[in-house]
C-alpha cells in the first residue's frame, strides 16, 4: 500500500513537472511568433 503512495506520488509530481515544462514551452514558442510577427 505504502508503495502505491510513493509511486503515485512520484507519478502526479512528474507528470506536473511534464505540464509545467508544455506549458512554459508553448508560451516560448508563442512569444516567439509574436515577436517574429511585430518584427516584420
């Protein structure tokens, strides 16, 4: 039992880190074309 904690917990914390890391990646890669866009 204790176990199914402990990987469940490590399971819900990377895959928080996996959303975060999308999340920050999606917001580069939309600044990114904003920029390129105000540029031209």
């Amino acid at each position: 039992m204790l176990d199914a904690v402990k990987i469940g917990r490590k399971w819900h914390s990377s895959r928080r880190a996996f959303l975060d890391y999308t999340i920050d990646h999606a917001k580069i890669n939309l600044f990114k074309s904003l920029y390129t866009t105000i540029k031209e």
